[in-house]
C-alpha cells in the first residue's frame, strides 16, 4: 500500500470533481494521504476510508513552497505517512 497517492492535473477547474476522481483511487489503494497539484496550488487531504468525509489539512501555492516545505515535509514524509497510517490503523482497531 502507497503511503501518499499523488494525483497530478493539467488544471483544476472543479476542485470538488478532482477530489471526486483521486478519492475513488484513494478508497482502491488505501494511502495514508492524497495530494492533488495542478502545479500552482498543492492540496493534501487526510483518507479516512470509506468511514468518513476526508481532511484537507494543508493547502499551498506554489508560491509558498520555500517557506511552506517543513509544513510538507511534517505530513508527507515516509516516516510521518507511516505514522498517520499507522495511527489510522490503531484507531480503526479500538473501535471495533
């Protein structure tokens, strides 16, 4: 299983449909995180299966990348994907 999915647009023109689209991917793959790009604006969005409505938990312009990064880098990293991943798992099992 991927930890982040990556779903790359030539634009976005309705960002409802392109959640839409990687969502539908995101529930075959089961990824800690989606991210959605056009280039100009990066949108990380937090799975929460089929559960519940997904988290969008940061947005940023391309613009803002220098200064946004260590943002980028808290949620997407291998190791903070595989924590979330694995905190999602443990909360999942606790409900049960």
């Amino acid at each position: 299983m991927p930890l982040v999915l990556v779903e790359c647009k030539r634009s976005i023109k309705d960002p409802k449909a392109a959640v839409g689209q990687v969502r539908s991917y995101a529930l075959w793959v089961l990824p800690a995180y989606y991210v959605i790009t056009d280039a100009q604006t990066l949108s990380v969005w937090d799975f929460q299966g089929a559960i519940a409505p997904d988290l969008e938990v940061l947005t940023v312009k391309q613009a803002e990348l220098d200064e946004r990064f260590e943002d980028l880098y808290a949620r997407l990293s291998p190791g903070a994907a595989a924590v979330a991943r694995q905190n999602e798992i443990s909360r999942l099992e606790a409900s049960r």
